[in-house]
C-alpha cells in the first residue's frame, strides 16, 4: 500500500511567503477560576524520602488552583467523539476543540493589526492548529508520529478536495466486489505484532481494497479514501487500544492470559462505507473558510525541529506532551503503521525517535549535546543540564527507583531511565518554548502526574520549576476538579492515591 505522509516541512511562512516574527503582544489572561489551594503533606510530616518533593510542593502550592471548568473531558477526546472531521480517527490522546476555544479566550491578543502565531511542538492530530486557525491565528505544529500526521493532513484536504470525485468513487465502491480473489497477490504489510488482527475475510477485502485505491487518480480524493481505511482498521480487527499496548480478542488464535472478548468485529465494506459517508457528511459541511495557508505542519520531533525556529515567534503555545507514563504509541498504533508500510526496523527507529516515554527508549543526551554545539548553542544544553540536575524532587525520585531496582523491586529494571530520559528531554522542550515566545506571550500544557512503586512524580511541580529557570512566570497550574487513580497493580500494592490532572500556564514576562 501506498505511504502517502505529508511531506517534512522546514520553517514556516505566511500566506504572502514572508516569514513570520511575533512581536511583542499585550494578552488578557482572563481567570475565571476558584482560588482554592490544592493541599498536601499538610496532616503528615513528610517522609524522609518525599522530603525535596515536600518542599517543591510548598514553593509552588499557591499555584495551585481549582479550576471547575477544566473537566476531564475536556482535556481529553470525549468532547470531540461527535464533532465534525474530529469524529473521523479516534485519536484518544488529543484534546477537544473546545479547550482549545478556551485557551484562545483566555489569552487574548490586543494587537489588531498582527496575525497571532500559535505552535503545538506535540500537535498529535491537530485540534490546536485547526481550531486557531479558524479563530483567525497562523498555526504551526510539529509532529512526528506518521499517524497523528496523516490525520492532520486529512483535515486539511477536506478544505480542497474536489465533492463530486468523493461521491463518484464513492459510489464505486458501493458495487466493488470487496471480498473478491482478483488481488490475491496483495497481502496487509503485517508487522511480528500485528500477524493474526483480521478475520481472513477481512484480509482479503484490505487487498481488495488496494486495487480499488490504486484506480483514484484524484490525488485528495485517493488519499482520503486511504485515510478512510486507516481509520477503519481497529474496528474490523480483533484488537483494541488498550493504554501501553494492543488488547486481543481471544477470536484472534493467540495464545492470551485473558479470554478477552472485544464484542462485534465489523465486516469490512460496511465499515469502510459508513467512514466514508461520514467523511463526505462532513466535507459538504465546509463553510467556505478555508484552512490552507494558515497551518503549517512540521513532519519531525520537536527536539530538532524546535531549535531552528526564530526566538520570539509565537504568541501562544497550548500543546499536550506524551505522559511518563510508560505509553508506546508504536504498539498502540501497530496496526496503523503497518498499514503505512513502517517495517520493523523502521517501527523501531520511531520509536527511539520519539520523546522518551517508554522502557526502550534509550538516552538521547549525546546526540542532542551534538546538535546544539553545532548551532553555537552549547551555552544553552548546559544550563538545561544544570536545572535538570539540580532539580531535587525529580533526582529524589530517582535515586528512589534505582534504589528499588538494585533491591529487585522493579517490574521493569529500566523505569528510572525512562524517567530521567522524560524530564530531561522535557527541559529541552520548554526552554526551547520560553525562547520561541513573544515577550507577554504564553504557554499552556496539559499534563497528568504519575507513579511508581508507591512514589508519585509531581510532573506538574518539576516542569513548572523547569519552566521558572527557563525564564517564564508560573502563574497558575490549573488542577482539574477529578484527579486520576494510580493503577489496580500499585493500588494493591500501596493503597489508593488520586493523582493530580493539570494545565499549567506559563506566560513569558514582558520586555521592560
């Protein structure tokens, strides 16, 4: 099958070809939140273990706020199961447009004659570009993940394709013999993790399809459809995205600890028909206001992509990094990636490429020292490396996981790794956020905390201090009203504990 991927896209211009500089903005930060401090270690004397933690928390406590409109979801996919061109690919780890409205409302740009310039550096599939954009806003996003790309690149085609082609081949593929012999010779590009996810009748009818795209000469109209399958592939298959990794239905012949039972496997033409009339629903739904021109999409990791962008360029970052929280997106997204021709090898190099959040993930610091002293920039890598190190809470829960890994404790001997490997690349990002922002500009991030063996990771305390040394102001790191529980393995192991789900808000301070 084709691997049809928006191609990699360096430096970014607005409409006329000029390149795009923010300049200084006055924002209207419009709070509308409860000032109610979000208390800890307050009916205990902190352990010894939780004692540089227990004093993160003191310094940035009154940072903490409730904010009752910031519900989960909100902050997460739920809100844009029914919308229109977000319903498509249920990309769970996005967050709704309606957040991004509200970020948009909160900061407000006074300025009437400048375009404002907003950036996602993890834009995964796009709400935060496509919703600025019709607000008005010049967005740029940077993405590495193939799939998260494509659905970008879906939405954007939406503005142009042609409606009469969609419902042509649309039409075709009413009456096309799907489940057919005459594309015996094309078989799905299965990787090791993914042999065995469709019925038989299922696979045949992918090889079909291949045969019917490869008769679009439309280019939209052809990758659309391309894209229809792609959405399709959980739903006809014996799998489910199941947080880390790929859940199997016990119909699919593995040898499973579980007898899970994923309920209807959809048969393939019904599915890839109902996709597509949804799709073309939407697509006669356009309101004439186009998209092209006012989002750029960067194909690449935001560790590279970042640094060659011009200081002082955005107004308004609001982005939503992976979590440490052990998710491998190229389990998660196996399928999808094989469909999109990603080999092994291949599969493994994306995920080295990506921010550390997994157990495999191995240590980026030297290829990354390499490539700020090759922009001049060495002074900057080692002032990230001294806050990282001089971070106490962070390098106390550390010390705590290589502890319990010499102890045998671990279920994973790499877990601290991963954790080190995570904040460290994570001050890289926000340092690299402070300097691409215009003077009264802003950051907003959504983030979860996380645990391990008992010891919970205040991600929003350590990238918040991150972000103070990296020259921005901590004003509010807004806490959701529901917080999440860590999980049924450490619940048992160490009793319950409801975690914070945060947005921080990090402005950057005016210029004197």
């Amino acid at each position: 099958m084709s691997k049809l991927i928006t191609p990699i896209s360096r430096g970014y211009k607005d409409v006329g070809g000029e390149s795009v500089q923010a300049k200084e903005v006055q924002l209207d930060l419009n709070l509308t939140v409860s000032k109610l401090p979000i208390l800890a270690f307050q009916d205990r004397v902190p352990r010894p273990v939780e004692v540089a933690r227990a004093a993160l928390y003191r310094r940035y406590a009154p940072k903490l706020t409730l904010n009752p409109d910031l519900t989960r979801r909100l902050v997460s996919f739920q809100a844009n199961k029914q919308a229109p061109f977000y319903r498509w690919f249920k990309f769970k780890e996005a967050f709704s447009l309606d957040f991004v409205r509200y970020c948009l409302d909160c900061f407000r740009p006074q300025s009437s004659f400048d375009t404002p310039c907003i950036l996602d550096p993890f834009a995964g599939s796009g709400t935060t570009l496509t919703t600025a954009a019709k607000a008005g806003w010049y967005a740029v996003g940077i993405e590495l993940l193939p799939v998260a790309a494509a659905i970008i690149r879906a939405r954007l085609l939406t503005e142009k394709v042609k409606v009469r082609s969609f419902e042509y081949h649309l039409k075709r593929l009413e009456t096309f013999p799907i489940y057919s012999s005459l594309s015996s010779t094309t078989s799905f590009p299965h990787l090791k993790i993914t042999q065995n996810a469709f019925p038989k009748r299922t696979e045949q009818a992918l090889s079909s399809f291949t045969v019917f795209l490869e008769s679009i000469q439309d280019p939209d109209t052809h990758f659309l459809f391309w894209f229809a399958c792609l959405c399709v592939l959980e739903d006809v298959s014996y799998t489910r995205k199941d947080g880390q990794y790929l859940r199997w239905d016990y119909r699919s012949g593995k040898c499973l600890k579980a007898n899970f039972h994923k309920g209807t496997v959809q048969e393939f033409q019904s599915a890839i028909l109902s996709k597509l009339r949804c799709m073309l629903e939407d697509i006669k739904r356009r309101d004439g206001e186009s998209l092209l021109g006012k989002v750029n999409l960067v194909a690449g990791s935001c560790l590279s992509e970042l640094p060659q962008l011009p200081e002082e360029s955005f107004h308004l970052v609001v982005t939503s990094p992976p979590y440490c929280n052990r998710y491998d997106y190229t389990r998660t997204y196996a399928l999808e990636l094989a469909y999109m021709n990603y080999n092994e090898r291949a599969v493994k190099d994306l995920r080295q490429a990506l921010l550390s959040c997994t157990v495999e993930n191995k240590s980026k610091r030297e290829q990354l020292k390499e490539a700020y002293r090759s922009r001049g920039r060495e002074s900057n890598y080692r002032e990230a490396l001294t806050a990282f190190e001089n971070q106490e809470a962070l390098q106390e829960v550390v010390m705590l996981l290589y502890k319990a890994r010499e102890k045998g404790e671990l279920n994973n001997n790499n877990l601290p790794i991963l954790v080190e490997n995570y904040f460290f690349e994570m001050n890289l990002v926000i340092r690299e956020l402070a300097r691409l922002l215009a003077p009264g500009g802003g950051v907003v991030m959504v983030n979860d905390n996380v645990q391990y063996m008992g010891e919970e990771i205040p991600v929003d305390l350590v990238l918040s201090d991150f972000a103070a040394h990296a020259g921005l102001r901590v004003d509010h790191i807004w806490v959701l009203p529901r917080g999440k529980g860590n999980s049924s393995q450490q619940m048992g192991n160490f009793g319950r504990n409801e975690l914070r789900k945060c947005v921080y808000v990090w402005p950057r301070p005016k210029a004197q």
